[in-house]
C-alpha cells in the first residue's frame, strides 16, 4: 500500500518535469538573420535586420518590406541589443543569425570586444559569416535590399559561399574560425570585405529591387588584413587570391594568362590542392608550398593549335608561372607591407619543429620578414572544351 502515495507523486511530477522550462513562443520573438556594429564614440552602434513574418508567409506581391532593421546605441553590445526592445514589440532573437557585418572604422579600433557577447550568448551560434564594410558602415549594408533573395542576409550568406567557390578573392570565415585565428600566437585574421555601390538609403527601398538593373546593391571585394583584432589594411584582388591558394581555400575559379604568340587563353581551375611544409634548416626557419591544379580551357583569344601535345605543354607552364605569381604577390604584401603572418606559417614550423619553434615564436614577426618561401606549382589540363581549335582563326580578315 505504501507503494501508492509514492506512484501518485510521480504521476504529478511528469508533467513538471518533462516541460520545456525555457521555451519561447515563436510569436514572442523577432527573428535576427543579420547584424551589424558600428563604433559610435565611445559606444557600440548595434544593427539587426529583423524577418517579417506576414510578408514572408504572404504568397501574393509584398507591400512592404520583408525585414525590418532595427538599432541602437549601447556602452556594450548586449545593452544596445535590448534596447531595442523599445522600438521592436518583440524580444531579438539571434539563433538564425546568418551574417555578422563590422563596420570599417569599429574593424581599425578593435573588434575584439564586441565579439565577445556573441561568444558568451546562449542563444548565439557560431556558424554565421562575418564580413568588413569596407569604407561604409555596418548598418549601411543592412540596410539595402536584394533582388534574387527576400531576405537580404540571407543573399549575403549564399553569395559570399558561392563567391568563394567559384572566384576566390573572397573567403567566408565563421565566429569559431576567427576567435581560433584571434587567439593563435602564428596566424593573423583575415576577413571578405563588402562594398555599398550606391545610396544606402535608396537601397532601402521596394522600388530600388524592382529595377533590371538595382541603383543600390553590394558587393563582396577582396580580403582584409588584421593585426591581433585591429585592420590595419587590404589585399587587392590578385593577393586576396593568392591568400586562398596558399590556405586551400580554391575550389574553382577563372585564370587569363598569354597565348606563347600574342592574345589570351581563360583557363578555368576545376579542382585545385595545396600543401604547406615547414622546417627550419640551420637555425632558419623555412617554407615550401607544393600546389597541384586540374584546370580546362575555357575561352581562346589567339590562334594556338591545341592538338599539339606541346601546345598543352606550354599553356600548362605559363598557367603554372601564373599561380605563383598570385601566391608571392600575397606573401610579399604579408611580408613587406604588412610585416605579420596571415597564412599561419608558424603553424607549420610549430608542426615540423616544436623545439625550434619555441624559440622562434619569441619574435616570429621578425622571422616571418625574412622568411624563405618555396612555391612548386603542378598544373594540368584535363579538357579543351566541345571544339578543338578556335574559329577566331578561320575569320578572314
């Protein structure tokens, strides 16, 4: 009979125990995929575009927009988050977060400080982009609406992967890859920076995506340049790529090199593999780059006759002399102009060499200037498109 009371209790306690105590309606929130932050004296500038569900849901021809940017000012970022809540009837919800975008002049002070509520947040994850304003603010990206995606972080996530992918100057890093390269003593950070072509106030407008041609609209350009958490520069386009060559990050992208003759030849990279070894020979720490490439021939713009092995042959060299050529524009730029190791060099001597590294992260910046660095490209063509020769050479004058 004892047993009674005690099966009563439980048949009580069940429903207590097994409910969700922290679950949040969904009517209660307001859904962030993007945010920016801005520095704005000495305070933080806080940005989040905001999905509007009805219009999202809505299966005719929106009339309004189909997010909602809210900001505001804070001495930290979570301060200025929940002040929002004076202008959102819900609660920002940061879960979905798809984009993190800082403004140019917060990236030169420091972001450091900034991240870290996005680290510590329960509600955060860490597989969102992070990307630069580059000569704009935070809350101006956020601001201009898309053509192809209704939701504008949304088009920035997809564009910045497939950018990746396809051309390479560009690289989508996420919170957990930047505080590793943050807090590693033998790689800096690099983050895509991303331009606003036009009126940023315009851009927020329906009527500036219901043109052929948008007024307004972003672009993703080359790699920013950070020394611990402070920009302090820019790769262009050839050493942004080089960048990614040398970190593996090539899936695919396009090559114009010099026909031997005179005119042009695109080669397209199908598939690309890089390997960094490190080693220190007496006393010097060194670095050799092994790249190996598939490439096909995408567009001639000379007469060259590609059934002669040796046609392929000399394409395959030049293409070669190309690779490293972007790979030692992005060493230099790190090296010379920058002075400090974005490819995590240091890494790759810690590796081979624990004991010597020991004594040459004392002052690896020093090293890393004089650095010798090898770079062995192997490049091959696999396919020459649907026709052998060009028709160019069939044209008569």
């Amino acid at each position: 009979m004892a047993r009674k009371p005690l099966m009563i209790l439980l048949l009580c306690i069940i429903p207590i125990v097994t409910g969700c105590w922290n679950r949040r309606e969904l009517n209660d929130l307001a859904i962030a995929m993007g945010m920016g932050i801005d520095k704005q004296g000495e305070q933080y500038k806080v940005s989040v575009q905001v999905v509007v569900p009805s219009e999202i849901a809505a299966k005719k021809g929106q009339a309004t927009s189909p997010v909602v940017l809210y900001s505001a000012v804070g001495d930290s970022v979570f301060e200025a988050v929940r002040k929002m809540t004076t202008e959102s009837p819900r609660k920002i919800y940061i879960s979905h977060l798809r984009i993190l975008i800082l403004g140019e002049a917060l990236a030169r002070e420091g972001i450091g400080k900034s991240l870290e509520f996005l680290t510590r947040d329960s509600d955060a994850r860490t597989d969102f982009y992070i990307a630069v304003a580059k000569k704009s603010n935070a809350e101006d990206v956020l601001k201009v609406l898309t053509s192809l995606e209704s939701i504008p972080a949304n088009t920035l996530y997809n564009s910045l992967e497939t950018s990746q992918k396809a051309w390479a100057p560009t690289v989508s890093i996420t919170m957990d890859e930047l505080i590793a390269a943050l807090t590693s003593e033998s790689k800096s950070p690099v983050l895509t920076g991303i331009l606003v072509h036009g009126d940023p106030d315009k851009g927020g407008s329906s009527k500036s995506v219901q043109n052929i041609k948008t007024p307004v609209h972003l672009q993703y350009t080359n790699l920013s340049v950070f020394r611990k958490d402070k920009l302090i520069g820019w790769l262009n386009e050839q050493e942004s790529k080089g960048y990614n060559y040398i970190m593996d990050h090539v899936n695919s992208t396009a090559a114009v090199i010099p026909c031997p003759g005179g005119g042009k030849v695109t080669l397209e990279v199908i598939r690309s593999k890089t390997k960094v070894k490190g080693k220190v020979i007496n006393q010097k720490p060194q670095i050799e780059i092994n790249i190996r490439g598939e490439v096909n021939v995408n567009e001639v713009g000379c007469q060259i006759d590609l059934t002669k092995p040796r046609t392929i042959g000399e394409l395959e060299s030049i293409g070669e002399k190309r690779v490293k050529e972007v790979v030692f524009a992005a060493i230099q730029a790190a090296k010379q102009k920058y002075k400090i190791d974005i490819f995590g060099f240091g890494e790759a001597i810690r590796r081979s060499n624990p004991k010597a590294w020991k004594k040459l992260s004392r002052d690896w910046e020093r090293h890393f200037k004089d650095l010798e660095v090898i770079v062995n490209v192997d490049a091959s063509i696999r396919q020459l498109g649907t026709v052998g020769n060009s028709f160019l050479g069939r044209i008569k004058e």
